[in-house]
C-alpha cells in the first residue's frame, strides 16, 4: 500500500474522518473507481437536484463496499453517532401545599424560586391579621417596595387610604380582617400570569386554612384569577359575587379597586367607596 503523505491538511482530515475522499487522492489509496466524487462536508450545503443547471449532476454517493475498503485500508474506525440523551428542559417542581401550616407556606414563600421574581427579593410578604375564621381576607396585587420593606401587607400610601376608606364607611371595629396579595415578592411589572400561577398554590392554601366568610378582591388581575377574564372588572364590581373553590367552599366576594390604582387614578374613589358599602350589607 502507498504510504500517506507525511501531512494532511484540516480539510483533508475532515474529509477522512467521513469516508469522503476527492477522486485524485482516491486513486493512489484504493481501488475505488475514479469517478467517485466526495460530497461536500456536513456544514456545507449541497444544491438540490432542482437547483443544478442541466449539464452538471448530483454528486454520487461512495458504494457501501468502496467505502468500507477504504475504510480498512487506511486504519480508521467506524465513526458512530453519539448516543446523545435528549436534554429536558427545566421545570419548577412546586411542592403539594396541601399539607402546609400557614407557618410552613411563610416559610416557604421565603425561599421560593418558582418564578423570577426571587432574583430580586428582598423579603417575601405572605400575609397578617386574623388568621381563624376573619370576617374579611383582603387580596391586592403585589407588595410594595414599603411593605417589602417591613414584610406586612397594607403599608405606606396605600395602606392608609385602605383604612380611610374603610373609616368613611363605618365598619364596625369589631370586624376581622386578614390581609394577602396575589404575589408574594414586589415585581417592578405587572402581575404577569407566570408570577401569579407561581403563587397561586400559597393563596388557595391560605383561604383553606384560614376560612374566610368573605372576600374582598382589589383590582383587575385579582378578580381574574377568581372569576376568570370571561367577565369584566368593571362588571364583577358593585355586586356581591360568589366564589367557588376547588374545595367545594361557596364564599361571598366583593370586587373593587385596589388602593395603588386609587392613587394614580382618584376619580375612582368615589366607584370604589361604593362598592364598599357592600361589605355593610354582608356584615
């Protein structure tokens, strides 16, 4: 057998490692028919047949029998395909909440990673008040950067036109309430749908465990996840509504503004106030 050059090039390299040999070289290495002609390499495209002018064809193939002769010949083994495992892609695995205390379901809101919003928290703010049988459990949107601060919900601003508001409609000071939020960690955006879903399994478990009467729900994205965007905010407000829980519980609800909207949007305290007196008429 002639001997191989002292020094091939990448290309020539490459083209071994395939079994495609250009049909010069294939004569001084084997007895495969000089018109074998090497297709070209795998990150190269070849032209369709369609795409070729009439008087060029399509490059042939090596025969099976040529291409194991050379394969012999020059010492290579038999390159196979790697057996590659299908890479799956990353999946949050929420744990079944159903069996949490409210102390565990804090405890977990603080080391939760089920959405992105805990690259950036400070403090998760699960929730306080009333947490047996309250009169009321109040749900806003999202945290604060003051509520993130101190880890209550209802603080700053917002929190003190809630309880103007409840003041202006005399409820009696006896009444209950427990505080929450759909998402548990400030989010500088909307309540995307990703973050509420991520969350949502915490606020089930907590209407479970705490067992409201009724609910009062602030703001559009809140009443969606109760009532589903079928239904406007605009047409679940001024009524008494009825949630059903997957628990089979029916528990009254009241739709209105959440307090953050109040402040950027004032002419709508007198709509919300309204729908507040609503909660005089369950008490």
């Amino acid at each position: 057998m002639t001997l191989l050059p002292p020094q091939l090039t990448p290309v020539q390299l490459s083209w071994l490692r395939e079994l495609q040999v250009a049909a010069p070289f294939l004569k001084a290495y084997t007895h495969v028919p000089a018109q074998t002609v090497i297709v070209p390499e795998p990150e190269l495209q070849v032209p369709s047949q369609a795409s070729l002018p009439k008087s060029e064809s399509k490059p042939a193939q090596m025969p099976e029998e040529a291409r194991a002769a050379l394969h012999n010949q020059l010492g290579l083994k038999k390159q196979e395909s790697p057996n590659l495992e299908p890479v799956a892609p990353v999946v949050v695995d929420l744990p079944d909440l159903g069996q949490q205390t409210l102390s565990q379901l804090a405890q977990y809101a603080q080391q939760c990673m089920a959405c992105g919003l805990h690259e950036q928290r400070q403090r998760a703010v699960v929730g306080s008040g009333e947490e047996n049988n309250p009169d009321w459990m109040v749900i806003s949107i999202a945290p604060s950067s003051n509520e993130e601060m101190v880890g209550l919900p209802m603080q700053g601003k917002s929190g003190e036109l809630f309880a103007h508001q409840l003041q202006s409609i005399a409820i009696p000071a006896a009444t209950t309430f427990y505080t929450t939020q759909l998402l548990k960690c400030r989010s500088p955006q909307h309540a995307k749908a990703d973050y509420i879903q991520a969350c949502q399994g915490i606020l089930w478990r907590q209407i479970e465990l705490i067992r409201p009467k009724h609910l009062l729900l602030l703001g559009q994205a809140t009443s969606n996840l109760f009532f589903g965007s079928q239904r406007s905010f605009e047409q679940l407000r001024a009524q008494v509504q009825t949630w059903q829980s997957p628990w089979g519980e029916s528990i009254p609800a009241v739709v209105t503004y959440d307090p953050v909207a109040l402040l950027l949007r004032p002419q709508d305290k007198v709509k919300a106030w309204a729908d507040l007196l609503l909660l005089q008429t369950l008490l």
